[in-house]
C-alpha cells in the first residue's frame, strides 16, 4: 500500500495566520504528532511576505503599502520578499528529509519540478529554474523556499494564478541582485490566467498539483485538518510573533 499523507485545506486566512499555520505544522511534524502535509491556502487580504532576513527598507516601500493596506509579514524562511493577494495560490509541504533527495538544491528540484508539470498540463511549458523558481517562457509562475529543522522539511511558495501587477510594483522594490536589467518587479512575472488567456480556478490548480506530488512522492492523500495541538501553535504565534510590529518590521 502507498503512504498516507495529510492534505488540508485552510482556504482563506489572514495574513498572520498563514505564516503561523506553515510554522504549526513544522513543529507537529517534528514532535511527530502528524504526518507529512500538503497544505493549501489563500491569504485574504494583500500582503508582502518578507524573507526572515530582508530589511524592509530595502525589499517594501513601507509608506505605500500602508495606503494600499497592504500587509507586512515575515515569515521564518529565507528568500526575498513576494508580494501575495487572492489571486495567489500559496501551497505548504512538511515531510521527514528522509522522504526527500539528499540536499537542498536536489530537494528543490524535484518538489519544483512537480509544480511545473502541475503547471505544464494545463497546455504550458513550465519549466524548473534554480534554485527555487518555476517559470514560463522566462516568467516566474511560482517562487518557492525552504526551512529545515531537526530532520523535517517545510517547503512553502506560491503559484501566480491571477495576481494584481501593478500593486506589486507599487509595494515591492526591484531586486537588482537577481537581475539587474529589471526595472519593476512584475517584469519577471506571469500569472497563469494572462499566460493562458483565460480565467483559471485555483481549485483546479490544487487539484493539478496534489495528482503530482502524489506521482512525484508515490503516496496517498487523505483530507484532513489542523489537530487541537497545531492550532494551540497557531493562536499562539499568531499573538507572540506574527501580528506583532516587533517581529514583522524588525529588519
């Protein structure tokens, strides 16, 4: 018989919760009280999700995303800041690093790569960029990132279904790092919707990429939902760390 592994759905959350939520999860896992989880979410109101260590004063432009009651959390994952809304598909997977290739470039490879197929079949070309990058025809479609601890694995990233572009350029400064011919942020982004020409369900993008990860995994999913200790994590974080000035803007 195949693994078993959780899948739960949270739909919609507010910008604190989602990055509690990941963090909840991690930590069952590595008590060993759940299995390993994909988990689905859609942050409910326009947020930047900052990396643990960017400076905000180099990655937001603090002042407009205020105006646009645009959120600021940062999250325990590295990487650089992203700009989410519902348009946005944003997915979490806990597993035992053993269930993983050696490494993480190797482990971002395959878990991305599932993401690309997802996004292949609905008539695309997307293809895995490294290090944590999914793109079409040179656009990222979804950014992912990476925290380890004590022998689990949380994979977290998003898939860019339908997404507001020019909020994002007005919230997000360009990373010249990563390429410095970009002159706004969305130049290396596409959603789904626009690359397709049509509307897209983020259900139907779920859906796509749990039939992968099942394929990619060779394992089962079986709904189910935060247990009474993951969400005691949650509310805890949620009032300690991620609804607090202290912790979000601390860089």
């Amino acid at each position: 018989m195949p693994k078993m592994w959780r899948l739960v759905d949270s739909g919609l959350v507010s910008p604190p919760e989602s990055a509690a939520l990941d963090d909840a999860m991690l930590e069952a896992h590595i008590a060993g009280v759940v299995p390993s989880t994909l988990h689905f979410y859609v942050r409910a109101q326009p947020t930047v999700s900052v990396g643990y260590f960017q400076k905000i004063s180099e990655s937001v432009d603090a002042a407009e995303a205020s105006k646009r009651g645009v959120a600021i959390v940062r999250r325990k994952s590295g990487g650089s800041s992203i700009f989410t809304d519902t348009g946005q598909l944003i997915y979490g997977l806990v597993v035992h690093e053993s269930e993983l290739p050696s490494g993480m470039s190797e482990s971002f490879r395959v878990i991305c790569s599932a993401i690309a197929r997802a996004i292949s079949s609905f008539g695309l070309d997307a293809r895995y960029r490294p290090m944590n990058d999914v793109e079409v025809d040179g656009r990222k479609t979804s950014g992912n990132a990476q925290l380890r601890r004590k022998g689990s694995v949380l994979q977290h990233g998003t898939v860019v279904v339908q997404t507001d572009l020019e909020a994002m350029d007005a919230v997000l400064k360009v990373d010249k790092s990563k390429d410095p011919s970009l002159s706004r942020p969305s130049e290396r982004v596409a959603s789904l919707s626009s690359l397709l020409g049509r509307a897209v369900s983020i259900d139907d993008v779920k859906e796509r990429m749990t039939s992968e990860f099942s394929k990619t995994f060779q394992v089962q999913f079986e709904k189910g939902v935060l247990t009474e200790s993951e969400r005691a994590i949650v509310n805890r974080l949620v009032a300690e760390r991620y609804s607090r000035k202290e912790w979000n803007l601390k860089f």
